[in-house]
C-alpha cells in the first residue's frame, strides 16, 4: 500500500489566501516528514465556496521548496482549457525544480463552468485530454526536434527548450473508471485513480481486468490505483461524532454532493451495483450512511487501518489519496491525526496487496 496526502486547498473560513496557502505548505512538509509517498492537489476554477487552487503549477512549485523526498503533482492538470504544448513545458520544467519527484495527473475536468469562461471544449475534453496524454509522451521522450499530429493540433519540427528530468516522461496518473480508456492505460503504462462517489464493487471488477491488461502489455512492476476519500485518525473511536459534522459539510456544502443529481459526476461509471453513484450522492450528508458503506475513513488507527484495507479488497486500489484538511478542522487536530495516521496506520496496512 502506497500514501498521498490529497488537498483541495478548500477555502477557510476568515482566512486569507496567503494564509491558506501557508497553511498548505505546512500539511505538505509534515506529509515529506512523516513518509507519505505522494502530495496531490487539484485544478479547479471560478469556485470561492470550495478549492482556491487554480494553478497545479503553483501547487507543485511551492511543495517542492518546502519538501525533500516525497513525490509531488497535479491531480490533476485539465488540458482541455489550454494549448497542450503549454502543459508540456510546465511539466518539463516542474520535473526539474522537484529534482525528479514529479508525478502527472492528467483529468479532463467534469464541471462545465471551468469551460466557458476559458472558451474551451467541454464536449470533446475527453478526446483533448488524451491529445495531449499522448504529446506529453512524444515530446518529452523526444531528444531534439519532434512532429506531432493530434485530433485539433499539430506541430513540426518543434524543440522544446529542455526536456524533463525522468525519462522518458513523469510517470502519469489519468483518473478514470472506462474500460476502454484503461485497456489503452495499462498499454501505455499509465496509472489511474477514482473516488468514493464510485462505488467500489464496479471498480474492483474493472480495475482487476485493468491489472490484467497491464501485466499484458508487459509493463514493469504493479500499476497503481488511487482511491481519494476523507481521512482523519483521532484517539477512539468515540472521536467520530464529533468530526461527524466536518464530513457532511465538506461532502454536501463545500463540494455540493447530493445538490447536482443532474450533473454528470464522471465517465464510465453507470454500470449499477448494489450501491450506486447516485445513493452515495444523495447520502452524502448521513455519517451512519458513511460509515456502514465505508466510504470515509475515520476513528482510531486500529479502525482506520481495518476500514482501508476491506476497502482495498473490495475496491482494487493500492494507493490512499487522503484528504485530512477538511471542515474547519484546526492545526492542531489536522497534524494530530496526519501524525497518527503516519505512526500508527501506515505501519499496519504497508504490506497489504489487493492485487
């Protein structure tokens, strides 16, 4: 089992910006200190009520400054807003001021109002997302000039400045739950993720035939398999009460699950199961709900580390993408349960393997 700490730099309460993101920087250095594998953090726009992290850049520059060892990255970068080839060379250079820690999420963003006042294409951000998958790997394996012929763009004989510092390329996450897009994933030895909204028995039955196709394809090692949720390890379990109403407020006032039942809420995931997408959206607020379906991970470090690895087998996952700020949840309480989850957690699950 592998550890990111996850954040999406929501918004405090009486906080400024420049606090926030202070207080970003210190969660991201006790991530480093305490052995977490991974720092994530998001792309999201036009939203005061929820993320205030438009720039993965910004994200990933800051982190690394202030960390030494853990690995860092978008999760991730929406490129159907831009010109691919500005995502290219932001990765180029990230590669090189994280010292080679650089991973790539790449996501082709769900919410329609990211797209307008960009003026990009929000019906074919699938199709631009891959596009630039694709030039991503063509043009930082590429050792002088590169040609590249995509579905909207095209280059010739272009040369970037510098190439990355991993060759031939960062290793790239794409976040999905398609059978298609994973076949062609572990074909290229790209690693996935999901979230709780999905349920896990779907996931498991794809991500199994999505282990299948890497080994297939005779990709090194094992890929990996990310599963965010919320995280927060306190002393007992009598603790959940209280961090009861920080969960319902962030899963239905900050991030508006169960409000946008008509919104699509991801692709490739409408095959039913015993639990849908759309139970899990309308419970959103129900900490019994929650915690019966498993779908937050929180108590002491005995039942948090119980309820990752059931939900490891059932979901396929070997990747914990936590998120510990959420609510209004203070300093103290934050680094408290990032600790415990540290010391006490991630020795227990280490060595659990679902696949």
């Amino acid at each position: 089992m592998k550890f990111g700490y996850f954040s999406h730099v929501w918004g405090r309460p009486g906080a400024s910006v420049r606090q926030r993101y202070e207080e970003l920087w210190r969660e991201v250095a006790l991530a480093d200190r305490l052995g977490f594998d991974y720092a994530f953090s998001v792309e999201h726009h036009f939203s005061p009520h929820e993320s205030w992290m438009p720039s993965p850049t910004i994200f990933c520059t800051g982190a690394a400054l202030r960390t030494d060892r853990i690995r860092i990255g978008p999760m991730g970068y929406i490129p159907p807003l831009y010109n691919p080839i500005r995502v290219v060379e932001e990765v180029a250079a990230l590669d090189h001021v994280t010292g080679g820690r650089l991973d790539v999420g790449i996501a082709s963003g769900l919410m329609p109002g990211f797209f307008g006042p960009y003026g990009a294409d929000f019906d074919r951000r699938r199709e631009l997302t891959m596009e630039c998958v694709d030039l991503l790997r063509v043009a930082l394996s590429a050792d002088g000039p590169f040609d590249f012929d995509g579905p909207v763009h095209r280059y010739r004989d272009l040369t970037l400045s510098f190439g990355g510092l991993q060759r031939p390329h960062p290793p790239l996450w794409i976040p999905t739950g398609n059978r298609h897009l994973l076949r062609h994933l572990a074909g290229i030895g790209a690693h996935t993720s999901s979230t709780m909204i999905v349920p896990r028995a779907a996931l498991g039955v794809i991500y199994r035939r999505y282990v299948d196709w890497w080994d297939e394809a005779g990709q090194p090692g094992r890929p990996n398999i990310g599963y965010w949720t919320l995280v927060h390890v306190a002393e007992d379990d009598s603790e959940v009460e209280r961090i009861a109403p920080h969960i319902a407020h962030t899963l239905t006032e900050v991030l508006g699950y169960g409000k946008r039942s008509g919104e699509p809420v991801g692709g490739g995931y409408s095959r039913r199961s015993a639990l849908s997408t759309e139970d899990i959206l309308h419970h959103a607020g129900d900490i019994e709900f929650l915690l019966d379906h498993n779908l937050v991970f929180v108590g002491s470090a005995k039942t948090v580390a119980e309820r990752i690895s059931q939900a490891a087998a059932e979901g396929m996952f070997n990747t914990v993408l936590g998120e510990f700020n959420f609510g209004w949840l203070g300093w103290d309480e934050l680094s408290d349960s990032m600790e415990r989850f540290a010391r006490e957690v991630m020795p227990l699950i280490a060595d659990v393997e679902p696949y």
